[in-house]
C-alpha cells in the first residue's frame, strides 16, 4: 500500500482523509444500536403501475432468475430478439442465461469470443439491421473495451443519420457492483461514465420484480439500454414475480417509503441499505422519504423534487466513488430547483476516490451506518453556527 504513496499522493491523502472521517463519524451510528438483523425486503407488485391480467399468478424468484424468465419471454415474443456473450450459451458466469440456448437454438442464443469492442460492435450491426440483440458484458469493469462503440457509434446512430438509422433495439446487460470479495475488477460501478453521454439509457433494478419488468421494458426500449445488474442480488434477493409479461416505467423513479424529515435517492443493493438506515433513523423519531432511482439516466428529477420540497434535505448514495459521480449531478440540479427549500447541505454518501480496494470493501463501501449518521448530520444541521451569531454580534 506505501508504494502507492509515491504515484499518487494527492489522491491517497484525499482518500484517507475521507475513510478517516467515515470511521469517525460512525461512532456515534454504531453507538445508536444494531437494527433488526431481519428484515423482509421482498416486495408485492405495484398494480398501479404494472398492469397484469392475472395478478395471483407469481412464482418465487431470485433475481438471477428473474432476469432469465424476461429474456425466455422477450425471446419468445419477438422472434428478431438475439443473446449472446461470453460463455452465454452454457448459460453465463452468472447462470443467468441457463436453458434458452436449449430452447431458442445457437442461431438466437449463442457465444462470442473474448472480446467486448468485437461483440458490442456486432450488437449495434444486428441492431441497425432490425434485430433486437441482448449483449451481455459479463462483468460490467470489463465494459471498458466496448466504451467507443457505445458512446461513439450506439450513442450516436440515430443522431448522426439524421434518424434514417438507429439502433434503439440494443439492450447491454453487466453484472455490476461489489459483493464483499471482488476486488478492483470484479466490484466496480460504471454508470458515471455512461450517464454523461447522450442518447444512451441507463437502468439499475433493486430486486426480481424490478428486475423483470425493467429489463423487459428495456429490451423494447426506443433507445439503446445499458441495463447494470447488481450482481450481489443475484441470490440474495427472492419475490413473487408475475408469470406474465410486464413492463415497468423507464425514466420513472420510486417512492419506496414515504417520509417527512429527509429524503434519500439511491438505487440498485444500496436501497437495501437506504431501508435499513431508515428503520434506524425512526428509532430516533426521524421519517425518512427513500426513492429508488431505478433509471440513471434520463433520471426523474421531478420525483425528487417534490420529495425534497417537502423534507428539505436530501442524501444521495451509490457505490461508485463520490466525484463526479451521479449523485454530484442530482445535487446540483436540486440545488438549482430547490435552493430555497433547503433546510440543510445536500450530503453524498458514495464510495471513496480510489481504486475499488480488496481487503478494504467494508470501509468503502455505502452501508446503513454511514447513511445513519448522514441522516443526523442532517437533521441536526444549523443554517447559523453560535459561533457564526457570535461573530455577527
């Protein structure tokens, strides 16, 4: 670790600065108590929202399967529909493509060699010829390959021939984010860098219903998808999911829990987190408004707006690190549009400004304490310090 010091001193300074004060401040969250280590985060429906002819029909799911049943169907629906990927045909790293190739045949489902600018650039080619491919990346820290077709060419189709041509069919699937043991190549979170070039959609579910309905608006989407998959919910997550064919909003966030004091945005695993952190700040009396992005971008700022009308404090997670990321984007704009309903600083509660560390996750990454204690910085913040009257006097 010391030898990083010398190659990049500013940013391990800033880093330990940060980590440091995370383990500090978390004092006084640890010191309020555990939350109940059980928690039911499986969710029903919403049939406001998804409409379904038949809503007893449901079986449980993990979202990895979740994810499988949408793509059997979207393959079964459209016969233009294409998956492939590295190892897909055997099912994929993740087991999450298990039995179509079986049912679909090579020609629909099918392997592509080791290489993401190869097979992305082959996505938008089906694509711009009207078929409605599946690409699956399967890591999302090895999307990198493929950044320059899909922010060049994926991006930019529609707009560079004047809509004569588009690939809005492409849908991109990775497994993203950290599961406790991954590493700097195995744990990373990518939307950041997606979200700040046009004409690309961006979309994180929170669980197997989300999951199913989300990917399967995707698939059909008008625009090109990079659909992220929080892979650590792949097995941890189960629901009652709808047999049926459903979608669910693209480009519409969720009020997850209604709440007066503070508002907080997230997305994907963390609103687990978000959930747990409100179950504690109730415990001091404190209601929590939690709102689960599940688009990134074109992201539903009007949904938080009127949250944060109404509490006058926002917090913003996710696991990608706090510069420059998402979250910066929201905090700006609600600080233009919110400006005078705020009753205390927008706080970020995001990774660190380093590579994703290995043996360091715990500390790096969002969690129910760090959120805790945000959500009391918050609440118990002064627009005017004593010391700031005192002076004044």
């Amino acid at each position: 670790q010391f030898n990083h010091i010398q190659i990049y001193p500013s940013m391990l300074k800033k880093s330990l600065s940060q980590i440091t004060k995370s383990l500090s401040v978390s004092k006084r969250a640890f010191a309020a108590g555990f939350p109940p280590f059980e928690m039911d985060f499986a969710e029903t429906p919403d049939l406001s929202e998804i409409k379904l002819e038949d809503p007893s029909n449901k079986k449980k799911l993990n979202m990895c399967q979740a994810v499988t049943q949408a793509m059997d169907t979207a393959l079964a629906k459209d016969p233009t529909t294409l998956l492939f990927g590295e190892d897909v045909k055997f099912g994929g790293v993740f087991r999450s493509a298990v039995g179509l190739n079986e049912k679909y045949g090579d020609n629909r489902v099918f392997n592509t060699p080791l290489s993401e600018q190869g097979l992305m650039g082959f996505g938008i080619g089906c694509a711009s010829n009207g078929a409605r491919p599946i690409a699956e990346i399967q890591f999302a820290d090895y999307i990198f390959p493929a950044f320059d077709q899909l922010v060049n060419e994926a991006a930019k189709f529609r707009y560079r021939s004047a809509s004569l041509y588009n690939v809005g069919s492409l849908t991109v699937r990775a497994a993203y984010g950290a599961v406790g043991h991954g590493g700097h190549y195995h744990s990373q979170s990518p939307e950041g860098f997606f979200a700040h070039c046009p004409g690309l959609t961006i979309v994180v579910p929170r669980g197997p219903i989300q999951a199913k309905g989300l990917l399967l608006a995707s698939i059909f989407h008008s625009d090109p998808v990079i659909f992220f998959e929080p892979k650590i919910l792949y097995r941890m997550a189960e629901e009652e999911v709808p047999e049926e064919y459903y979608e669910i909003p693209i480009g519409k966030a969720e009020v997850v829990k209604e709440g007066k004091d503070v508002t907080i945005v997230g997305f994907g695993a963390l609103v687990r987190q978000m959930k747990m952190a409100a179950k504690m700040a109730e415990e001091k009396g404190i209601s929590c408004e939690l709102i689960d992005l599940r688009t990134i971008m074109p992201y539903d700022i009007e949904t938080i707006i009127k949250s944060v009308e109404k509490t006058g404090r926002l917090i913003i997670t996710h696991e990608a690190p706090v510069t420059a990321g998402v979250g910066a984007e929201i905090a700006a704009k609600v600080g233009e549009k919110c400006f005078l309903n705020m009753e205390s600083p927008v706080k970020r509660v995001c990774g660190y400004d380093t590579p994703f560390p290995f043996v360091h996750e715990p500390l790096y990454l969002p969690n129910r304490f760090r959120l805790f204690d945000a959500i009391l910085e918050s609440v118990e913040y002064q627009l005017f310090s004593n010391s700031l009257i005192k002076k004044k006097k």
